[in-house]
C-alpha cells in the first residue's frame, strides 16, 4: 500500500508540474546600457495556436499616441520562424513553421531629439524616455499584447543593467536588485506597469495608516525643485486625508513618482496619469499651486476611475470619472490644509466656473467630447472636469441642505463604493447605480433629471436659482457665476471627516 501511495504521489506531482508548465507564459529579459536611447527586449513566450502568434504594440488611447509604434523596431525571430509587421494596425505576426520554443527580439528607441524640445509634458509622458543616466518606461511602451487573450503568466527581468543605479519598479516596489524575476499573472497586474532607473533617482519609504508608500523623485533639475520635499506634506496630511475620506485602507503599497522632464527648455507646467497603486508625474517647471492639484487629482483616482466607476473604461461618462474625482481632491487638499481658502476659491472659480461659463462649446452634448477630447483637449477635453465638478459642489451643498448637514456628498459616495464591493466580478456601476445610491438623500426623478440635461445634454447649472449652504456666497456677473465665503466660513470645518 506504502507503494501504491508512492507511486499516485509521483504521478500526480509530474501531472502538476506539466500542467504547471503548460500555462500560458511571456518572459520578457531587458537590456540597457545606462548611456544609450536604446532598450533591447527578448521575449520567450508560449505560443496557443500552432500556425503563428498575432501581437499588438502600443496603445493609441493612452494619450493620444497614434504613432507610438514608430519606437519599437529591429523584430527578429528564432529560425526557422517569421516575423510579419503590419504598420498600420500595430501588428506583429510570428509564423511558428514547426518551431517548439518561441522567442522574438526587438529594440524600443526611448531617444530625445535635442533639435525639438519638449513642448508638452505629455510628449515624454506618454513614450519611452531612455537617455543618458535615465529610464523610464510604462509596459505598454514596451511590451506586446498578445491577442488570442490566453491570459498569459508575465515576467520581467533584467539582464542588463548599470548597477549603479537607483530602481524602481511598480509591480514589487520592495524589490531593489533589477535581475531578479517579477512575475505573476497578466490579470493581476495593474493595468500599466512603471520602470524606473537612473543615477538622478532618489526613492524614500513612507508608512500612512499601515500603508507602504514610495515617493519617487529625480533628485535635482533645473529648476531647483526639491521634490522630496514638495511631496512630503502629502504623505503627512493629504493621503491620510483621503484615506478617511473613503474610510478605506485596503492596500497593498502605493507610490508617487515625480520626475523631472529631460529635453524641455523652458516651463512648460506638469503632466500625469493614474494607475492603479500609483501615480506618474512628469514635470517641467517649478513645482507650485497648480502641481499640487495635478498630484491630488491623479492621486485620488485610485478611488473614483479605479476603484468605482460609472461604466465599463474610463471615458465613460467622464463627467463622473474625471469631474467627481476631481472635486474629491480639492475638498482633501482643504481638508489637509495644502490647500488654505484662496487656493481653493481660486480654483473654483478661475479654473473652473469663469473658464466653463465663457466657453463656446460648454453646451455641446456629452457624446461629442470623446471624438475630440484629444485634438482639442483645451476646448472639449475639459469639459467633463468641469461640468462634473460643478456638479459634485452642487450636488454636495444640496446633501447638505436637505439634511440640514448630517449628510453630505462623501456619504453618498462611500454608499456608491460599498455597492460596487457587492458587484460580481466583471460587474460595473451605472448611472442608475448612482441615481438609486444619491435617491437615500435627495429626489430620484430630480437627479435623473439632473444628469440628463446637465452632464448628459450640456447645459450649464443655473447658479441664478440655486441654493447653497449658508457658507457659500454666489455672485453672477455677466452670467459667469463666482463664489465666496461668507466671513464666519471655515474650510477645514466645512469639509471635514
């Protein structure tokens, strides 16, 4: 029997192991120099279908980046199989011709052409940046999608690298040495994957509320930031802010990564994006007023457009993704006291209600804003900002009123969170979700009413005929509305959790 028992042991450990083995798998091994544009990717991969592998590179949506597939170059494969490029559609076809392992080589060109600086913080936000003495790359910069959707095990490492170099990486920020494996799943990773890695990088640990927090930061530029220093009030007061705000500490680790632009040659201001446990920053000027709203805006995302949102990707209805997220920053950066009255009465009104009441396309309806959001980000691509901003500050001072002040808009919004946590996965909220959460506090037909004509069809709230609590005074002038506090009005009083 001992026997018996031996042998099934045995069987069942090999069918394992080859079941183990037979899972989809990408290894990607990368190879930098420290000094040159040029990052070197071999890619060993599992191959489902026998004929050929179809992959895809790069992602146009992720700011805009229609041209994105002019940095990957130099394909080969192993013979006896071949590679395929189809330019137009981003796709590299792999023919297999009998091959059992699988493995492509290809270059991602991260170069700075000093001839054209960068005239926007999204140029080297949204590509690779590899130059002397500094990396940085996202994993849709970088890697391949491969389109039978097998769902692959995905792993980094690297093979290369100058070992004198500060690095940090978002998977396993814990992880110091760059040749060590990271792999996991492709579904559990975050939907993007940040690299870091340069003798200008400087990376400190923080601990908010049991969490581990990262702040990444080159360490000096050209215009004398001292990041580190910037950022920290913000691991002091603004995240803990935020965590009691959504009452929510359920994290893993976060970062901050805030690195300073390297081919502009004046200020050009900040550009970021979200991610799922992180926030990415590049910047090219003096960090001031404004970067303090980019980095709470971008941070707070990791609820409202991560966490909850109202559809299935973030261009859905934006107005909630972009507008409402945007209201919670503010609110936290004046609960924190990073941002004292001015700061935020400058920001309602300059950035928000004077620049959206004079627009010329404030009425346009919310389904002609996606086809221009990116060719004229200025006039459509804020839009949804705005109006859903204005209306969170409207729809909070209505909570408010009609609760004479036990309830207000983060109520509502916690209730929103703990529907989505009910959610099977896969599920997602609607905007009937969020009118049947926001109908515990204030009429359903008015709020879908509300939505319709104002976040929906465009038309501008009438601050002529609203009512505001009594801290909040409304001017209107040449029917641009402005707010004031009243003089006995106090912020952090106001908005406190």
């Amino acid at each position: 029997m001992k026997k018996y028992n031996l042998i099934l042991a045995i069987l069942l450990t090999f069918y394992f192991y080859s079941y183990a083995q037979k899972k989809p798998f990408m290894d990607y091994l990368l190879n930098w120099d420290g000094r040159s544009s040029i990052l070197n990717v071999e890619l060993t991969y599992s191959a489902s279908q026998k004929d050929s592998t179809v992959f895809t590179f790069g992602d146009p949506s992720f700011g805009g980046q229609t041209d994105i597939f002019n940095v990957i170059r130099n394909f080969r494969a192993t013979e006896p199989e071949s590679v395929r490029i189809d330019e137009v559609n981003r796709r590299i076809t792999v023919y297999h011709k009998g091959a059992k392992k699988h493995r492509i080589r290809y270059e991602i060109v991260g170069s700075l052409n000093v001839d054209k600086p960068t005239l926007a913080s999204q140029t080297e936000l949204f590509r690779p940046v590899i130059t002397k003495g500094m990396l940085t790359l996202v994993n849709k910069q970088f890697t391949l999608e491969v389109t039978d959707k097998s769902n692959p095990l995905v792993s980094f490492r690297w093979r290369k690298y100058p070992g004198n170099f500060t690095y940090f990486n978002s998977i396993l920020p814990s992880q110091t040495n760059p040749s060590t494996k990271l792999a996991d799943d492709y579904a559990n990773f975050s939907e993007m994957v940040y690299f870091v890695m340069g003798d200008n990088i400087d990376v400190k640990e923080y601990n908010v509320m049991g969490i581990r927090y990262y702040c990444v930061t080159t360490k000096v530029d050209k215009y004398e930031n001292d990041l580190q220093g910037n950022l920290n009030p913000f691991f002091e007061y603004y995240f803990p802010s935020v965590h009691r705000f959504w009452n929510d500490t359920d994290f893993p680790f976060y970062f901050l990564a805030a690195t300073a632009l390297q081919n502009n040659q004046k200020n050009i201001g900040a550009g970021g994006f979200g991610m799922k446990n992180g926030f990415v920053m590049k910047l090219g000027t003096k960090f001031g007023t404004w970067e303090k709203l980019v980095t709470a805006h971008e941070t707070a995302h990791t609820w409202i457009g991560m966490k909850i949102m109202l559809g299935n990707d973030s261009f859905d209805n934006q107005w909630f993704g972009e507008g409402f997220n945007d209201y919670t920053a503010i609110i936290n950066l004046a609960n924190s006291k990073i941002y004292d009255k001015e700061d935020f009465l400058h920001y309602l009104n300059e950035k928000t209600l004077n620049p959206h009441y004079r627009s010329k396309v404030k009425n346009v309806h919310n389904d002609s804003i996606s086809a221009k959001y990116w060719t004229d980000y200025a006039n459509y691509g804020v839009l949804p900002y705005r109006r859903g901003f204005l209306y969170a500050f409207y729809l909070d001072n209505q909570i408010r009123l009609a609760s004479n002040g036990k309830f207000t808009l983060r109520n509502m919004l916690i209730d929103l969170y703990t529907l989505k946590k009910t959610k099977k996965i896969g599920e997602v909220l609607t905007v009937e979700d969020f009118i049947q959460t926001g109908a515990t506090y204030l009429n359903k037909q008015q709020l879908k009413e509300q939505i319709k004509r104002h976040m929906i069809e465009g038309y501008p709230i009438d601050f002529n005929s609203v009512k505001l609590i009594s801290e909040f005074i409304v001017e209107i002038k040449d029917n641009i509305p402005k707010i004031s506090l009243a003089n006995d009005a106090d912020l952090s009083k106001i908005y406190q959790w």
